[in-house]
C-alpha cells in the first residue's frame, strides 16, 4: 500500500572547527623609540605574551606546525626562528565505547536488573544476510531513479548486506502492464492519487539488474493476478529468470487475493478456491517457461488461506508467505491494534504478533518449506500516525525482525517506496527528497530503516537458547556465529526520558578474550529523525574496528556492564 505521509527528514551537517594556525610574519629592525612609547610597547608586549600562552599552552590546540615567533638576536636585530611549543596535554581514546547515559544523580526510574545465561546449544534457527529488506510496489520496477547510478540508492541498499527486494503491492493487479513485445497499455489500467499506470519492460529489469549487482541482492516478483493472464505472467517470470538468473528468488501469483471481493477486482463471491483454481493455471503457465524458480505464496493476511496453498500440486517448489501489519486498526475499534506509541511499546503486541505467526511456522514446518514475511510493518493505515518517523519504529523494527527469525521466518520486507517523503508512505524505510509526488531520485532514511540496518549487519549467525530475567522492557537474543564467537543483541524498549540504565549481568558459553559493542540510540520513543548509529547515520562501525564492552573483563564468562534505555545494542564476545 502506498498512502501519504508526514514531512520529509532533515538532516543538517555539522560544522567542525579548524585547526589551522596563523604565523607573523618577520619584521624590519626598528629605531630606537622615545621613553613613553618604549613603557607602552613595553606593556603592549606582556599582554602580547599573555595571548601567546593562551594560544599555545594548556588550553591550545596541538599544532602539526608551530606558527613563527619573532625574537631579538645578539645583534639587535630581529631575526626568524621557530619556537618550541609547550606540549598539550591529550586524553587517550578510550578503548572502551562510550555510550550516552543519564547521570549518576539521575531521577529517572530504576529497572530491575538483566540477568542473561547463555546456553552452548542451538535453537534449531538462524539469521543470515538477505533475511532483512524492502518490499516496494511493482510499478516502482518502472522509476528510472531506481538505477545502478544512483549512489544514494547504493549507499542505503548495499549497506543491508545482500538485501532482499521484493516488488508487490496493491499496485500489481491494478496499475502495473508487463510487455515484452513494446504493446501500448490498454485502457482500463488507471492511476490512483498521483500514482500512475506503469508499462514495465525487460529493459526496466536489465536496469534493476544493475543495482542488484552493485549490492549483491536477491529480488522476489509479483505478476498481476487481477487482470487474468497465465501467459502473460509467464512471460514475465521467462523474461526475469533469464535477467536476473540465480538473483530471482521467487514469484508471487496477485497481491493479498484474499482481499480481492472487497475491493472489486473479483466478485463478493471469490474465495479461497476461486483464487486456486487460477493460481494452478498461472504456476503451470509459468513452470513450462521457467520450472526452477519457486512459487512464494498465498501472500495474504487471511491464515485459511494458508493451508489450502501449500497443499495445490505445484511443478515447481513452494514457499509460505504471508503479510503482517500489527497495528491494523486504523479507525482504532480495536484499541490494542491502533498504531500509538503506546502499543508499539506495549509486550501485549508482542504476544499478538507471536500468535499470529506461530500458524505460519507450524505450517511451514509440518510443510517442510520456508516461510517468508514478504511484505510487513508496523502499519498499512493511511496518513501520518504517531509512529510514522519515530524513534520507537526503530525499536520495533530491530526487536520484530530478531524475533521472527528467531521463531523461524525467513527474508522479511519491511513495506516501502520509492515516492516522495513528503506524502509518501508513513512507514516506508527509505523515501525521496522532491515535492509532493516529485520525487528527485535523492533517497534519505527514516527512523525503521536504522533499526533494519542494526540487523542486517549482523552476519549470518544460529540462534542461541538463553534464559532471561529482569531487564524490563529489554529483549535479548543470542546467535552463534560462523567463528565460534557469540552475539548478543540487546534491544532495550524501556522509555528514554524516563527509565535509568539497565544493569546486565551476562553469563557466557566460555571465557571471552575480546568483547566489543555497536549501539543504535535515539533521545525519546517520540524523536523524529534523531535515531543514530553509533552517533552517525550510516552503519554500525565494522567488528574488527569495535571498541570493548565498557567494563569487559577479559578470560571471563560472566560480564557485566549498563546500557542506557531506547537503545539497541550489538555485543560480539570472541574466545581465542
């Protein structure tokens, strides 16, 4: 879905003061001067001295090269010379990160403290890169800003490590025409609220080949459904098989069929069956072009869907999929799933959210197939809402992905756009500078994505059992990695502006020989463009160059250190 949004972010640089020094250039010798100006050059020159020390004792900056002094000679004349600068006294860095924290006589409310233990063995479910990414509408296979050129586009894609894409939405069964053979659109395909039809050609995906190329990505496919046309779509898997090659991760037949009878594109009578009898005639239209790429699906919302997909003979192999927006309750009747800061915070949406996916696993595991979020997010609701921009999505983000591929799911898509960030899409990570509905192709991101960017820079990493006490609004998860270390991510959902540091006890697997830490942070559950990573907006800063865990105690199993509230923290512990 693509409804409007609030502003766009900002984000303004800051200026850095200059190091640079200023020497005097050497003068004449003088003649000899009567008394009275001799007394005032004479205190002119102490107060001379006086700035000179200012400038380069205790308080000055270090100087590469020391500015020239004028000095008397022997001989009375001035001569050039360069003086010994006093040393400035420098603090060393710290090796250890330096997190922001309330100060000791803060009266911010105490949490109780976070006991973790964690245990040797493996849950029996992983993270690995490419289960993080954006699901974007299919008509955006057409914007010409999506290009291998665009280096804002890069920069926020290649940084998610392998990011999955996937092109979908409400926009492929009603405004979206594929053609291989340069056929005009046929009437009938109409636009919705500044967003037009799209002719999408083999051309288009060649460009789209290029960035998913330049960021080592994976692209899942949507055909059109609501305009019924097996061979068409056939012809449009061929055709992205043949582009994209081992980069085509799948094909979805329509976007949420289980919505198709109340918004017109199908009878009041269309259901489940309705919608197999022609998914079979599209997985065999499109099997008999391109058999090796997998059938992603039903892609809905509706669980009874679910069941009756997996279980249509298909020729080629099958994923579950389904979409998930937690907080649907746009005109708030169901209280609980109104999109407020409130219930983004609230542990009730935790336990919503893990019911509703537990069908998907058991299916998925009784199945023997993966299961895939193709298209979630906080909301689908249209219009800004409190959690459009906001720091807590941020939160959330990194809290909901972590616990749903703990749980099992794999290659989740946080719902976006390439529109505008001005009356774009609320929760879309990424969004365009421009005008309304004039997007400039300049993208900029939004709180979620630096929640999604704590995540996809992970690496790839099993799932750890663990016991967890206290902590509060703190969820923990720990993931063997591929050498032996263990992560830990600690997303600490307790308020900013009212909750103390949390105390964490950790109890490792082993005796670590290095700890290191990343922090994700922001100054309230409300702050609009303030979330930072490791007080910048680009990514985590890379393992290798990670400072320690404040207070790691090396040869230790058992560590323990604060973390400030709102945060999101990335602890690596190495043995050997």
């Amino acid at each position: 879905m693509t409804p409007p949004s609030g502003a766009r972010e900002e984000n303004s640089p800051v200026s850095q003061p200059s190091n640079a020094s200023n020497g005097q250039a050497p003068s004449a010798p003088q003649p000899s001067k009567p008394k009275w100006r001799w007394i005032i050059g004479a205190v002119a020159a102490l107060a001379g001295v006086g700035l000179t020390l200012v400038f380069t004792g205790v308080w000055a900056p270090k100087q590469d090269n020391p500015a020239s002094i004028d000095t008397p000679s022997s001989s009375g004349t001035t001569s050039r010379s360069v003086a010994t600068p006093t040393p400035t006294p420098t603090v060393p860095k710290s090796p250890y990160y330096q997190q922001l924290s309330p100060p000791a006589d803060s009266p911010l409310q105490k949490v109780a403290p976070l006991n973790i233990t964690v245990a040797a063995t493996k849950t029996g479910t992983s993270f690995k890169p490419g289960d993080t990414g954006l699901s974007l509408e299919a008509t955006d296979l057409a914007d010409q800003e999506f290009n291998a050129n665009n280096s804002t586009l890069l920069n926020m894609l290649s940084v998610m490590d392998k990011p999955f894409l996937r092109f979908g939405g409400n926009s492929v069964d009603r405004r979206f025409f594929w053609t291989s053979k340069k056929e005009s659109m046929p009437a009938g395909y109409k636009g919705i609220d500044g967003h037009p039809a799209q002719v999408v050609t083999p051309d288009d995906l060649k460009r789209v080949m290029g960035v998913l190329d330049k960021v080592d990505g994976t692209i899942l496919i949507t055909v059109d459904l609501g305009h019924f046309n097996p061979d068409r779509a056939a012809d449009f898997v061929k055709n992205a098989s043949g582009i994209f090659g081992k980069r085509l991760v799948g094909f979805t037949v329509g976007n949420e069929p289980n919505g198709f009878a109340k918004t017109d594109l199908r009878p009041a009578s269309y259901n489940v069956d309705a919608f197999l009898t022609e998914f079979k005639a599209y997985a065999d239209a499109i099997a008999a072009v391109a058999p090796q790429v997998p059938v992603v699906g039903p892609g809905t919302y509706t669980e009874s869907w679910w069941e009756p997909f997996l279980q249509t003979p298909t020729k080629q192999s099958k994923i579950l999929s389904f979409h998930h927006y937690p907080l649907y309750s746009c005109d708030g009747s169901v209280a609980s799933n109104k999109p407020t800061i409130a219930n983004l915070m609230s542990t009730a949406l935790d336990t919503d959210i893990a019911n509703y996916h537990a069908e998907a696993i058991r299916l998925a595991k009784r199945y023997n197939v993966p299961v895939w979020l193709s298209e979630t997010g906080v909301s689908a609701c249209p219009g800004s809402n409190p959690t459009t921009k906001v720091h807590a999505s941020a939160l959330w983000a990194t809290e909901y992905l972590l616990s749903s591929t703990r749980r099992g799911a794999e290659r989740l898509a946080l719902h976006s756009s390439l529109s505008t960030c001005i009356g774009g899409p609320p929760m879309s990570p990424i969004c365009s500078g421009g005008k309304y509905l004039k997007p400039d192709g300049v993208f900029s991101p939004r709180a979620n994505y630096f929640g999604m960017l704590m995540v996809a820079n992970i690496g790839s990493g099993d799932y750890l059992n663990q016991t967890v006490t206290g902590g509060g609004l703190t969820t923990a998860f720990s993931l063997q990695m591929p050498n032996g270390s263990t992560t830990v991510v600690l997303v600490n959902e307790n308020d900013p502006t009212k909750s103390a540091q949390v105390a964490v006890s950790l109890k490792l697997p082993a005796k670590a020989v290095n700890g290191t830490m990343t922090q994700m942070t922001g100054p309230s559950y409300s702050a609009e463009d303030k979330t930072r990573i490791d007080g910048g907006t680009g990514a985590p800063v890379p393992l290798a160059e990670r400072q320690l865990v404040p207070g790691f105690k090396k040869a230790q199993n058992v560590q323990s250190f604060n973390i400030t509230a709102g945060t999101v923290t990335v602890l690596n512990y190495s043995y050997k």
